[in-house]
C-alpha cells in the first residue's frame, strides 16, 4: 500500500490505519480512498480485530480531498468518477472506527473523522469545511454529519466561511470526544479503542448499528430497532455469560459469539 500504513495488535483486538502521503498533507486522493476503504472493508471481517483506529501524524490528519487531481475535471468527469461512493464503505463499517486527530482535519478530512464513531484530538487539531474557499462546497458529508453533530448556526459558520475550529471549539460543539495533548493523544486513542475491543463484539455490533439509525429513523422506529436488537442479544453466548458473570461476581470471558 502506498498511502496508508496499518498496524494489526491482536492481542488487544484494535487495527490502527496511518494516512500517509506526508508530502500532500495526506490529500485524499482517489487511490488513498480506495486502500483505505478496502482496508476497512478487510478488518471488519477479521474476527481479530474489534475496533478500528484511524489517524494521520502529529502534524495532519487530513487536509481534504485532492484539489490537484480534482482542478481540471468536469462536472461528468466527477459523477463518472464518483469517488464518494469509496466513502460509502468506510460507513457500512459494522465495527467501530475511532479517529485520533492531531493538526488538519479539513474538507474531506473533516468529513472523513465524521465518519468515524469516535474522535479523540490533540491540542494542535483544527477541524474545516474551507471548501467555499476553492469555488466548491463540501461533497462527502460536510453539510449533513456537520449539521446533525453541531447544529444549524455553526455548520453554516464553518460552511459558509471555512472557519477553521479549534480542538477545544470541537469538544465543547460535540464534535469531538475529547482534547488532549499532543503528545498522548494516540496513546489516549488506541486507550479508548482497547476499552471498546475488550466488549462483547456482537453487543457492539448491533449498538453501533442502533446508535447510527438514530440519523435515519424516527424516534419510534428508531426505539422499535433499538428494541429488537436488545431481544436479539439474547440469543448470544455473551449475554448468558455477562449476566452470570455479575451475578457470580466474576469477571466475564467474551466469546463473540
Ligand atoms: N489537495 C492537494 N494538495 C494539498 C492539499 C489538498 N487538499 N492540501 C495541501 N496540499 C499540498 C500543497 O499543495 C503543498 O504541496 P506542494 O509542496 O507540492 O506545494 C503541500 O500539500 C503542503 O501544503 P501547504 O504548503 O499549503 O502547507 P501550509 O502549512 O502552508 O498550509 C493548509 C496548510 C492550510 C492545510 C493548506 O495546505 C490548505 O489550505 N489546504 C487545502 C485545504 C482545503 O481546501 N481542503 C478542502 C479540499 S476539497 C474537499 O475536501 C472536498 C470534499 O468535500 C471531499
């Protein structure tokens, strides 16, 4: 793989994903979205790992889609292209997918950590849709995970102007689930991801599932899913095995199954 770096830790159940193309601020380009998406296609059918950690380096997560390979096409250059549709596979994940931002996560990188489950940031992380800067708008996400994960006013702030944020605007927008330092934030990251791989996989599997229709359902189709994924529960090994754990005060032995 050229753009991307992967890292597999068995033992505590997480795969960590390094965008890599330094050189372009990790640029999105069409080929980085298609190992990455491959490689997230890959994971969430191996059963050794159980969560996914997606960051960049210290200095940039991602600073957008491509403009260099962008500038020069046609409006039926780019639906012939349509290189969303890579992203789509990123948001089937079943498993979850926790960033760790530090510096740039702009237009598409921006997009890109809405995408993931979770967001850690360090102090250093900025968070833009600066695309009405370059004539165009967001086109993976921006005007609708934005919208939901911070509200009306301030997704047309950021929209409308291309205000960057800060780490500390992003948490306290919700955006994001935590600031700290840079020099932690990966460490606090993968902490987050092994606290997630060390649950019952298929009680997580089916609350991501749950939690994500919650941007598609009403409010009560939503609760008669969320409802029927909490019967299904009931027909896994680790439910018997969660609830005689507590009650035999012990810890519990997951199988996944
Ligand atoms: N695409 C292609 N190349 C990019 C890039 C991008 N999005 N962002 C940075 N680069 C390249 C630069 O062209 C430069 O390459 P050269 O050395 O060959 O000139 C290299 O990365 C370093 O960038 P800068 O010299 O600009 O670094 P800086 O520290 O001065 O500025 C920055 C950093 C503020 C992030 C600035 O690079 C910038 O504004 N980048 C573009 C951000 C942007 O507009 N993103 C949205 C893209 S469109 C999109 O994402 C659509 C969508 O919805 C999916």
């Amino acid at each position: 793989m050229q753009y991307i770096k992967i890292e597999k830790q068995p033992q505590d159940g997480i795969g960590i994903i390094y965008l890599n193309r330094p050189e372009a601020l990790n640029a999105l380009n069409t080929e980085l979205m298609e190992e990455l998406s491959n490689q997230i296609v890959e994971w969430d059918y191996d059963s050794e790992i159980r969560c996914i950690v997606l960051t960049g380096s210290e200095k940039v997560f991602a600073a957008g889609a491509d403009i260099k390979q962008m500038a020069g096409k046609g409006a039926i250059d780019m639906l012939m292209i349509d290189q969303f549709t890579k992203w789509d596979k990123i948001k089937r994940c079943k498993k979850p997918i926790i960033a760790g931002v530090s510096g740039f996560a702009l237009g598409g990188g921006c997009e890109l950590v809405m995408h993931c489950d979770m967001v850690v940031a360090s102090e250093t992380a900025q968070f833009g849709q600066p695309e009405i800067k370059i004539g165009v708008m967001p086109g993976a996400g921006g005007t609708q995970r934005l919208t939901r994960a911070i509200g009306k006013v301030r997704a047309m702030e950021m929209v409308l102007t291309g205000r960057f944020i800060t780490a500390h605007e992003a948490l306290q927008y919700g955006l994001i689930n935590k600031v700290v330092p840079v020099e932690i934030y990966l460490q606090e990251t993968l902490k987050l991801a092994k606290q997630v791989a060390s649950m019952p996989p298929v009680a997580v599997r089916l609350a991501k599932e749950a939690v994500l229709k919650s941007f598609e359902m009403s409010l009560e189709e939503g609760l008669i899913f969320e409802r029927k994924n909490f019967y299904l529960l009931f027909a896994s090994e680790d439910q018997k095995e969660g609830m005689n754990a507590f009650i035999e005060k012990r810890q519990p032995n997951w199988k996944g199954k």
